[in-house]
C-alpha cells in the first residue's frame, strides 16, 4: 500500500493516560532548556514547581537544556540532581508527568524514580473532563527537519543509546556541550526552523480521537484553530535573563485554557 509508507499519514502509536476523576486545573509546560549557566530561568522554575496549585502538571519535553544520562543524578552536588529534588518535592503535592524531548531524550526510568514523576511515551493521549488531549514534545511532527528526523530515528533506539551511555559522564558532558554549540551555531546562522506538519497533525489527532493536540518544541507559542472546536496548542520556551522574560504555563480547566506566567499559576 503505497499510502503506508507516507509518515504523513501513517497512524503513530497513541499510548492513553486516563485522569483522576478530580482533577480540574492541569498545567502544561516545556522547553525550560534548564541548564546552570541560566540560573533565572531555573529559580523562575523551581519557585513555579513549588508553589502551583494545579492538580497535575505535565512536563512536554526539553526539561533540560541537556540529559547526559541517569547517572548525573550521582554526582555531588550536580545541577541534575538539585533539580530531581525540586521535582521530587514538587510530587509530593500533586502528580507530575514527564515526556522527554529531543534534548532530554537519555532521560531514564532512574530519573524518574527519584524526581517521583510518571514518564509519559510521544505521543499519548489525555482522557479527561469528557475530552481528549493528545500530547507530545512536537520534534516527531516536524518532518520537514529531514537531518533531524534521521538522528532521531538512530538515537532512539537501545543500541545506539547504549552505546552512548557506556562512555565514561565527563566524555558525555563534553558530547552534550559540544552538541549545544553545534545547535549554537546554526541558531545563529538564522536558518530556518521547520514547524509541525499539518498533515501529520491532523493525522495524529484522528488517530487518538482527541480534538486537541499540545506541544512544544517550535518555541513559537500560539493556538491554532484547525477547525470546529480543534485546536493546535504550541506550548513556549522559556528564557529569562537580564534582557529577555519568557515563560508561560498553559493552564487547562474545564472552562478553558490561558496562557499564565509562571509567577501567577
Ligand atoms: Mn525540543
């Protein structure tokens, strides 16, 4: 069949997340790209996890800036693991979800364990309040990054990622930095950035039943009405420092949803 070999329009696997009967206000966020060299970023961050009143929060991907491997979370004092105690706290107030995205991908079931958060599979599909919401990080929707598509492919799977993670922690930070002013480099080159595919979108949506999909990765926040009562949620990036203040919460409730900074949700 010659449609089946067009990702376009081959149906993805939709993992189901079904939601506490009493949860009403859920936040989304992503793209934090945390990382030590940002630290108003990351305190903007930890004083949001601390303080949120929603009932579940979901974290799209892009937690961090760069994930080297579970075994950061071991080193004395490293920024890995002040950040898992954060969520780990964060946890005990209300369930945490974690997807990982195309920066975080070598994020592990150890990470997860102790920062006390439910890893989430790209895509998945959100029962809840009488609707569905399909959530991903967004990188696998953005076909025209040809390049990128096929790293992805290589570096999901285990022996690639096996490889990688059996090279000693100060060989993989140098990987990870050296990976980050590659990334650098062409931001500022200006080349274009490709953007989620419509088609594979709308694809994906059919396929989970779920008349809205929320994602991150574009860093170009925005809701895209796709037709009667469908929506295309892009989630922001955030980024503050001296000259710049972004960051936004996407907050969902039966009513709704707004888009709040981080101080206010
Ligand atoms: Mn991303």
């Amino acid at each position: 069949m010659a449609e089946s070999s067009d990702p376009r329009t081959a149906a993805p696997q939709v993992a189901q997340l079904q939601a506490e009967p009493h949860w009403r206000t859920l936040d989304f966020i992503s793209d934090l790209h945390l990382q030590p060299s940002e630290p108003q970023t990351a305190e903007a961050w930890r004083s949001y996890m601390a303080r949120s009143t929603a009932d579940a929060i979901f974290i799209l991907g892009d937690l961090f800036e760069v994930w080297v491997g579970d075994d950061a979370l071991d080193e004395l004092g490293s920024f890995e693991a002040e950040c898992a105690a954060v969520l780990r706290e964060a946890a005990q107030q209300r369930p945490l979800f974690f997807m990982v995205g195309n920066r975080d991908f070598l994020a592990g079931d150890e990470f997860l364990r102790r920062s006390g958060m439910t890893g989430l599979s790209d895509p998945t599909v959100l029962r809840w309040a009488g609707t569905s919401i399909l959530l991903s990080h967004g990188d696998a929707l953005c076909l025209d990054d040809v390049d990128y598509q096929q790293f992805r492919a290589v570096s999901r799977s285990g022996a690639w990622q096996q490889q990688l993670l059996a090279q000693p922690l100060a060989v993989r930070r140098a990987i990870g930095r050296s990976a980050r002013s590659e990334s650098e480099q062409r931001k500022q080159s200006g080349a274009p950035y490709a953007d989620a595919d419509a088609q594979m979108s709308a694809t994906w949506m059919q396929a989970a039943q779920a008349p809205w999909l929320i994602h991150g990765h574009t860093h170009q926040p925005a809701d895209h009405a796709l037709g009667r009562q469908q929506w295309r949620i892009v989630l922001s990036d955030w980024h503050i420092d001296a000259d710049t203040r972004r960051a936004e919460v996407l907050r969902v409730t039966p009513e709704g949803w707004q888009r709040m900074p981080p101080e206010l949700a």
